[in-house]
C-alpha cells in the first residue's frame, strides 16, 4: 500500500434515514481512529509458571475516533451540536482512501469549541462505537 495523506481520511455522519445520506462534517486536520479490544484474565492458581492466561474471543470491541479543525458550514456544526447534546446514536463512516472505510453507530461523546484571537474558530470531538463496527477493503 502506497503512503496516504493524512487529509485524506473523511468523517462523514448520517442523516439518520432510513437511506442514508451521508455528509461530510467537518474539515479536520487531525485525526486518530482507535481500535480497542479489552482482555478476560482467566489465570488461576494451575496457570503454567503463573503466567496469565486470557481468554480468547472473549473480549470486548470497541471504537474510538477523535479529531479537530474547522467545520466545513454551519449544517454539519449542527448535526455534530444536535447529535452531542441529544446523545443519539448515528451511523458515522470513517473513510481512508484507497484502504478502509469504517460504518457503524457511534456517539459523540465530546464536543469542544476553541479560538485564538487571531485564527479562526476550531472545534474538537471523540466519537465512541455504540454496537457492530463494518470495515470494507476499498
């Protein structure tokens, strides 16, 4: 795989239809997409040398996307603004050109708005994963 650039990766979020129409949120200029999957300790008192032991396929998945820069319009300031303060679940699409796109239902579980008296106004959020999490080849 060739290198990506980093402005390429894209947030979109759903408009909540029930044929979805997705919108591009916002212009950020960094972004991090973690991957988490929390270990079961299933060690006891036989575990060999008592190393821990886990165990598989028995651990929890979850989903985490954070990022910041400037909103592209005051429509998708909205829908990020409606979607924190309601705590709805939307589907949210995460795409990395030419390698992966990411779809399921997230929460927007921090919203931040901040501003320096000579730039313009940015803003910064976290999305958690609320169930199954898609990943397609693109």
């Amino acid at each position: 795989m060739a290198a990506q650039a980093g402005k390429d990766m894209l947030l979109k979020m759903s408009d909540g239809a029930s044929t979805p129409v997705f919108t591009t949120v916002a212009g950020l200029r960094a972004r991090t997409i973690s991957l988490n999957a929390r270990a079961i300790d299933a060690t006891d008192g036989d575990s060999t040398g008592r190393w821990r032991e886990l165990l598989a396929a028995a651990g929890v998945r979850s989903a985490s996307v954070s990022g910041s820069g400037v909103f592209r319009d005051a429509a998708s300031d909205a829908m990020v603004r409606d979607s924190f303060f309601s705590q709805t679940l939307r589907t949210w699409r995460l795409v990395i050109p030419d390698f992966i796109q990411m779809e399921g239902p997230f929460f927007v579980s921090a919203l931040e708005y901040a501003g320096q008296h000579d730039g313009e106004a940015a803003f910064a959020l976290t999305l958690a994963s609320a169930g199954q999490v898609s990943f397609t080849a693109i």
